[in-house]
C-alpha cells in the first residue's frame, strides 16, 4: 500500500509538487497522468527514494520515504523515463552489478536474469555494451533491473515507451500478475487508451496537483466523455485550445 499526503516538492522557487494526497491499495494498478511539466516523474521519483520530499508524507507498505529511503529503495522497482544504464557493461555485467548492489542470492537472481532475458527477447544482445544497444532494447534492460530483486512495489514513468507491440504486451502481462499477487503499481502515461485498459484508477495531475481521482469508468461518468483522453483534455483545459491549434496549423500550412 503507498500512501501519500500532503506531498510537495520544490526545486528553489519552483513548486512542482503542491500538496498531492493519493493512496494505491495492494494488487492495485494507479495511472498517473498529467501534460509535461505537470509534476509526475517528480512525484515517482520521491515514490522510489530518488529524491526526498519538500514537505508531506510517503509512506510505501509502511516505510516512510523521508526516514527511510534506503528501505523503500529496498522493496520497490523504479523504472525511470530516461534509463540510467552503464553504457560500457553488456547487459549480463550490468544484471550482475544490480545483483550484487542489490545483495541478491545467486542462484535467485541467475533464475529471473534467465526469465525476464527470455520473456523479453533478448538473448542475442546479451554480449553487446549497452552502449550500442536500440533504445527499445535498453528500455527492456532498464525494466528488467527494476525487477530483478522481486520488488513488492513497482514505480514505472513511462514504461512501455520504445517497447514493440510484443514486448509491450508481456510488460502487461507482468503487471496484471504483479496485481495478482497483491503488489502495488504506480504507472505513468501519456498514452491513455494504455491507462484506459491496464490502470484500476487513474489520477489526474496538473501544474503539480491532483485535479481528478477515480476508475477510468467513473473519470468518464463524471466528465461526461466517451474516452479517457476526452475526459483528459477537458479537466486540463486543452479541448478547445487543441481545435484552436489544430485550425491555426491548417491554415498556416
Ligand atoms: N531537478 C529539477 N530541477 C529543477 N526543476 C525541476 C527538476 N525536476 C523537475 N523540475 C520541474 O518540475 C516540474 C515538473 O516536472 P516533472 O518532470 O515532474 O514533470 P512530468 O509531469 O513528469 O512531465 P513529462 O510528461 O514531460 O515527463 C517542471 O516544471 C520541471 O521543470
Ligand atoms: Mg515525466
């Protein structure tokens, strides 16, 4: 379970975070979603233990962020949008390094470097450097470190970004069994019919707060809107503003 109160983070006189407030129950997948700039990735970011919070509590399965960010560091996978990956390590090196860093047992992590190497497709990169690798190869690195410590919670900004439609389904497939042993998900997107079908409820950020909670069926009802992007661009105040910039592109091309 995460619970988050009150949460705000400034970086000096920015605020990109004003007082957000959310949970995730257990066996739960939360969408985060929001334009650029609106506050996610910091938010997941002091979800992860990466950086701390301004003001506010985080708490993940009772292990609060501020006083304990190695433990949670501990019990989540995080996932971050741009992957930090050693570019001179081939993927096997680097899965052993996590491993070691992480203290996990041989032969557990052998066993799930094997699983997630063979779910994601990627044997015959496995002597390359990380460094020459496709960026849809390397998001698969990025995820599949995230996991190799078998985290109770997983933090994933952007995740499915590069992923090829196979792939992207067995990320799925990874969560919705995630979901099913109880573990927690946060998951941030842009692409909302992704949020539509994989997120149980969904929140809605915008210029650092949470401006709509709820089922993407519930968001919907409430809007009024046929689609989750619908209901997205009516409660961050784009709808019109598109039509706007859609017509001014029209006639300037
Ligand atoms: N390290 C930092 N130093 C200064 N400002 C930052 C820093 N990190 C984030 N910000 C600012 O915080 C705000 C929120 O950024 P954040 O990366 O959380 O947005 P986001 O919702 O993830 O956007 P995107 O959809 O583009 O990924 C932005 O105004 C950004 O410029
Ligand atoms: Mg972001």
């Amino acid at each position: 379970m995460i619970r988050v109160e009150n949460l705000v983070r400034k970086f000096g006189p920015t605020v990109a975070v004003k007082g957000i407030t959310f949970t995730v129950k257990d066996g739960e997948i939360y969408g985060l979603l929001g334009p650029n700039g609106s506050g996610k990735s910091t938010t997941m970011k002091i979800l992860a233990g990466i950086i701390p919070p301004s003001e506010g509590e985080v708490t993940i399965n009772g292990i609060d962020v501020s006083k304990n960010p190695l433990g949670v560091k501990m019990i989540v996978g995080y996932v971050p949008e741009t992957p930090v990956l050693y570019e001179s390590l081939t993927p096997v090196e680097f899965f052993n390094f996590i491993g070691s860093v992480r203290g996990i047992p041989e032969e557990a992590l052998q066993e799930r470097v094997e699983t997630f190497i063979k779910a994601f497709g990627i044997e015959r990169y496995l002597g390359e450097m990380i460094g020459s690798l496709s960026f849809g190869t390397r998001q698969k690195i990025s995820l599949i470190s995230s996991m190799l410590h078998d985290p109770e919670v997983l933090i994933l900004d952007e995740a499915m970004n590069g992923l090829d439609p196979k792939s992207a389904r067995i990320l799925r497939e990874l969560l919705l069994q995630f979901r099913e042993e109880g573990r927690s998900v946060v998951f941030s997107t842009h692409v909302l019919a992704l949020a539509e079908t994989m997120c149980d409820r969904v929140g809605v950020i915008y210029n650092g707060e949470l401006i709509a909670e709820g089922t993407p069926e519930e968001l919907k009802e409430f809007a009024h809107e046929e689609s989750l992007e619908d209901v997205f661009l009516k409660l961050t105040e784009s709808q019109e503003e598109v039509v706007g910039i859609v017509q001014a592109l029209r006639e300037a091309l």
